[in-house]
C-alpha cells in the first residue's frame, strides 16, 4: 500500500490539507485532521490514523516542510504527532520522555533534541 501526497490549500498557504493513499484498488483520502501521527519507516512514511496505518513514498524531513507546524509538531527525528491528539506526557522506566495519545494505545519516545520543548509546558 503506497501513497501520494496531494492537494495543497491555495491561498497563502502551503500546507498540507490531505494525503490520497491506496490500498489495493481503492484510494482514500485522509484529511490532516484524521491523522494521529507520522513516523518514518525506512524510505517510507508510516501514516497513522485512530483506525488503521497506511505508508506513503515521502520522506519525513520532505514531509515535515509541507505540514503546518501550529498542529504537527516533531517530536523526534523520525516522528510528527498531530497536537490534537496528545493526551500528555510520561516518563518511562527508562527516564525518557514519552507522548501518551488519545486515539492509539502506543506511546511515542520525544527524541533529547526536541525535549526541551516539551519541558517547559
């Protein structure tokens, strides 16, 4: 299942508004607003939404330019979280800072060099 990125807003700005992903003869359109997060998987992108996870051919750092940083924000190399559906933050057993979720059960490790922003909330 591999997915294009498509259609951005046309005035002003240049964000993302949904991907169209494929899976098998169907294409789905996800909105920004439906997906949870982002985390790369090798040469792909693994798009998770609170029902399913589909993949894209886009890299994250290609990614990360085209979607507004107001609702995504990048908590580790490889990982965007949308900030809606942050439910908080916990440490693991381990010290290491963790983004519990509303929508999904997993936890999402924030990367050292992004940690400092979450400190401070």
């Amino acid at each position: 299942m591999l997915l294009t990125l498509a259609n951005r807003k046309g005035e002003g700005d240049d964000y993302l508004r949904w991907i169209s992903a494929t899976h098998g003869d169907e294409i789905r359109l996800i909105t920004m607003d439906e997906i949870v997060y982002f985390r790369s998987d090798n040469k792909y992108t693994l798009v998770v939404t609170p029902e399913q996870k589909s993949l894209i051919r886009q890299p994250i750092r290609h990614l990360v330019e085209q979607l507004d940083p107001e609702a995504f924000w990048q908590i580790h190399r490889g990982t965007v979280v949308h900030v809606k559906y942050v439910a908080g933050f916990v440490r693991s057993l381990t010290g290491q800072l963790e983004v519990r979720l509303k929508a999904r059960a997993e936890r999402l490790p924030v990367g050292e060099t992004f940690a400092p922003r979450f400190r401070q909330l």
